[in-house]
C-alpha cells in the first residue's frame, strides 16, 4: 500500500469537491438542516391552536373562563363570533378550528351551582390537533368550574358532591371527520409529499442534459430562455396531473377516503402546485452540475421539508416563527391545506383562495427567477 498513490487520490477528490461548490454545500450543510428540520418537527407540541368564541352568556364568569382558558400557549381565541352562522364561515375557510360556545345562562346556573353545558365544536380534518384542543379544553373548563365550586357554594352542599360533579358539562361536536379517524388528516396529506418525486425528476432531466452537453446545443437554436422552459415544464406538468388524479383515486378507493369537493377546480388547483414545485425545481437545477447532488438536494427541498413542515402532523403554528417562515415558501404547505379541504371539507375556491394564490406566486416568482439564471448559469 503505497501512502503517496493514497495522497494523489485525497487530493483528487478535495479538489472535486472544492470546485463543485453545490457539493461542499451539500456535505457541510445539509446533515446539518435535516437534523433541524427533523427536529423541529417532532418535539414539536401542539400550541396556538385558532379558536372561535360565541358568547352568548357575555357575563364576568364567561370572560374568566375564557381568560383561563387562553392563559397557556395551547390554545389562542382569535375571533369571536356574533352568531353560529358566522362561526360556520369561519370553518368553510379553515380560519378556525374549533368553536366555543357559552349558553345565555352559564353564569346564572354556576351561581345556583347547577351544572351548566358547553358546546365545543372541532375541525375534525386535523385529528392530532382536535383531540389536542379538546383534551386542553375540557381539563381546563372543568377546572375552572370545580374552583368556583369551591369558593363559593361549599356551604350549601357537601365537599364530596362538589368535586363529583362536572359543574361545566362540555359537548363536543366534530365536524367533517367525526371518528377522528387518522386517515381523514393523513392520506390526503400524502398526496404533496408524493409529488415530490416528480419535481425530483426535472431536477435529474436539466442536470443530466447540462451534464451530457445538450443544453448548449439548445441554446444554439433561436428558442427564448421562456420558451424553453416553458416548452420544458408542460410535458412534466402534464404526467404529474395524471398521476395526482391517480393518487386521489387511490386514496378513495383504498382508504375510503371521502370526495366532497369539485374535481374540476381539484385539478385546476393541482396544476398550480405542479408548476410551483417544477418551477423551483427548475431554478434549483441553474446551480447543480451533477445528478447525485440533484437527486439529493431534491430530498432536501421538496421531500424532508414538505414530510415534516408542511402541517401534516402539527399546525404550522406550533412552530417557531422562523420555521413557520420556511414552511410557507414550500409549495407542498399550501398544496396539503388544498387537498385536505376539498377531499374531507368540500370546500371551494372562496374558501381556497389564501393556498391558491399563494401557489400561484410561488410559480411566477420561480419561474422568473428561472428565467434570468437558467441561460447564465449555464453558459
């Protein structure tokens, strides 16, 4: 074994590396990102979770139970809602996700230490956070109606009917998914992360025609840098379609996964998405020369960030406002509030807007980026 042949291939390879700066990047950083991404997303606990009060009681002891109730970081009451039909829109559009209602008479029954019922309705689309939100609400009321059993009405009955009884009754109502099964929140869900594959596979196609010197003879040709990458992105959009209604379909067919929404503005907004991911994957392709990195850097950006922060397990809330930042500026987060609220909600376009139109800035801010990198870069 000789120590210099060893030397002469050490050298080789750092100097690789060091000219191939896509690759020290990937060698040094993204052991480094994956480690926060992964971590970020399972110590995450479920917190700042957007709930809906109707007040109908609008008495000193609902205020205080409502201020006992948002005293912790579990839950934030961000609307109140003058009646139940407003509540309802605030649902249609994924504003909330859960409803609070305290009956006329909650203050008067407490007073006269009768137990007083409150309804609790729960976005069921999100199971992990609607059993979270319940559990955090029925603990905390419960709690709150023992301790003004204690201090004030202990003279009238026994201590023991006191801590037996349930002085506020909650009556939980699920909508949209009322088993909580797991499979409403999940499967539609993996639908985005699916497609990340596709999104992988232009990255490979660029690179590998920047690697076998096409590209250049493209270039030789009268073709715009739009036209081409345009004339590049259908082709891939078009098969991505397919198999996204493919996987829709599969997911009905093999999860009982329910349909509600419209196929139409289903693919409608499927395209948007597509050519959000292809887009970026396009202008990640202006900065990789060799497929291995595309292949892995593809991981990096479509399919580990869009598993872990794209909302499928924990809200986006949860996370800190940094990650919360990243998160949105991944196609796959809006894709995954789209799926989920057509397939299990049946909502519409007015209710989708926000992830629609998000999807669709995404696609022209990459697409121009693009644009002016993709013929620089590659000259």
């Amino acid at each position: 074994m000789s120590l210099r042949k060893i030397w002469a291939v050490l050298v080789k390879e750092l100097r690789h590396i060091w000219r191939d700066p896509a690759t020290l990047v990937l060698l040094l950083l993204a052991p480094v990102l994956l480690m926060v991404i992964m971590s970020y997303a399972l110590i995450a606990d479920v917190r700042r979770v957007p709930i809906t009060v109707l007040d109908y009681s609008q008495s000193t002891l609902s205020r205080r139970l409502l201020a006992t109730l948002a005293s912790s970081e579990d839950i934030r009451i961000d609307r109140v809602a003058a009646n139940y039909a407003e509540a309802e829109r605030y649902f249609d559009r994924s504003q909330t996700k859960a409803l609070l209602v305290i009956p006329p008479d909650f203050a008067d029954r407490l007073h006269r230490g009768q137990v007083t019922e409150v309804q609790i309705v729960v976005d069921g689309t999100d199971p992990t956070t609607a059993e979270h939100v319940i559990e955090h609400v029925v603990s905390r009321s419960q709690a709150f109606g023992l301790n003004f059993a204690l201090k004030t009405v202990q003279r009238r009955t026994s201590m023991a009917a006191i801590q037996n009884a349930p002085w506020i009754d909650l009556r939980t109502r699920i909508w949209y998914n009322p088993g909580l099964k797991n499979s409403h929140g999940i499967v539609p869900a993996m639908i985005p992360i699916a497609l990340s594959l596709p999104a992988i596979v232009v990255i490979n196609a660029i690179v590998r025609e920047k690697e076998y010197g096409t590209l250049e003879t493209i270039f030789s040709t009268p073709l715009t840098r739009s036209e081409l990458i345009i004339g590049k992105l259908i082709p891939y959009v078009f098969t991505g379609l397919v198999s996204t209604l493919l996987c829709a379909y599969v997911a009905v067919l093999l999860f009982n996964m329910p349909f509600r929404g419209s196929l139409v503005l289903f693919t409608l907004l499927s395209t948007a998405f597509l050519l959000a991911s292809f887009s970026m994957g396009l202008f990640l392709a202006t900065f990789i020369s060799s497929q291995q990195v595309a292949a892995i850097l593809g991981l990096l950006v479509f399919m580990f960030p869009g598993f872990f922060l794209s909302g499928i397990f924990y809200p986006i809330a949860s996370f800190p406002a940094e990650v919360q930042q990243e998160a949105k500026s991944l196609p796959s987060t809006h894709f995954v509030a789209i799926v989920r609220g057509l397939m299990v909600k049946g909502q519409g376009i007015t209710a989708l807007y926000e992830p629609a139109l998000m999807l669709v800035v995404l696609t022209l801010a990459m697409t121009t980026l693009a644009v002016v990198f993709f013929k620089k870069r590659i000259r």
